[in-house]
C-alpha cells in the first residue's frame, strides 16, 4: 500500500477541478494546469477531493499509483500558490540584472551571458546578487533554476558562482607551498 497515494488531494477554495478520461485539469488562482495519467491508476474528484485508486496490484499500477497522486498534489499547489526557487551570485564583479524578458548575466566569461525566460515562468533579480524564479509549474520552475545554474557552478574552492539559496558547498582547501 502506498502511503502517499492513499492521502487524498484537497481543493482549497477558488480552485476548480476536472476529470476527463485520465486528464485532470485543475484551474486556480495563478492559472490552470493538466495532468494525464496513466491507464494504471483512476482519478476521481468528489466535493472538493481528488482521489486516486490504483488499478489492480501489479508493480507498476502500484508505482503509478503514488506518482500520480504526488503529481496531482502539485498541479494543486501551483495554481494556488506556485513555486519559487531563489539563486544568489558569489563572485568579485558577478552579476545579474532584467532586461525586459531576459536575464543577462555576468559571471567572468569575455561576454555577458543572455537567458530568455520561457513562456509560463518569471525571472526576477531583486539584487545584483539574487535571482529569483518564479512559475506554477514545479518542473519548469526548477529546469530553469538549473540552467541558469548550470552558467557557473559553484567551485569548491573560493565558493564562486550562482548556488541555490541555502545550498552548503563542500570547500576544500587550496595546494600548499
């Protein structure tokens, strides 16, 4: 048995709820998002619960099972209160700034690095030392956090590059004379 799958998902209020055939779509607040599921699991959604049932006892519906409800789950969250990752800059002369829909880095390369935030996620840089990515889809919101992350990853030595905020980097220490 699966302990998540079997928590039912809560509507909470101003949040609509769907079900065709195996597409739930979940319409909130912050937009409206859809999910389909597999032919392993069913989606059910009576007075504000949404509840998913495994179809048989095979690995893999029981698999599904818990995923679909998880995934559910975050459809909820994101069309009510949507997902945030922060990023912070560590560097002498790294920064970052908006320019309209796109985020121009600069992390030491000769050139500044451009990023066009894609359709259904915000990129704001409060500082010249934050970024934060905003978005009610939690896949997207942490795809593009990693991409912008992936422009210059913290190094163990002087702690320089974007990290996510709250994130602990192993330091090692320098060669010695």
């Amino acid at each position: 048995m699966s302990r998540i799958g079997k928590k039912p998902v809560e509507l909470p209020s101003g949040v609509t709820a769907s079900v065709s055939g195996q597409t739930i779509e979940v319409k909130g607040p912050k937009g409206a998002r859809s999910f389909t599921a597999t032919d392993d699991v069913t989606l059910t959604v009576d007075d504000n619960v949404i509840k998913v049932d495994p179809r048989g006892q095979s690995k893999r519906a029981r698999q599904q099972w818990g995923m679909s409800r998880t995934m559910v789950a975050n459809l909820v969250a994101g069309v009510t209160t949507g997902f945030k990752k922060e990023l912070e800059i560590q560097g002498v002369g790294y920064r970052a700034q908006m320019q309209g829909n796109t985020l121009k880095l600069n992390l030491g390369y000769s050139h500044d690095v451009d990023f066009t935030a894609p359709e259904g996620v915000t990129i704001t840089a409060p500082k010249q030392t934050e970024i934060v990515v905003e978005g009610n889809d939690q896949q997207l919101v942490g795809e593009v956090a990693a991409k912008i992350r992936d422009w210059r990853r913290p190094e163990p030595y002087k702690g320089k590059g974007i990290r996510y905020k709250g994130e602990f980097i192993f330091r090692k220490e320098g060669k010695k004379k």
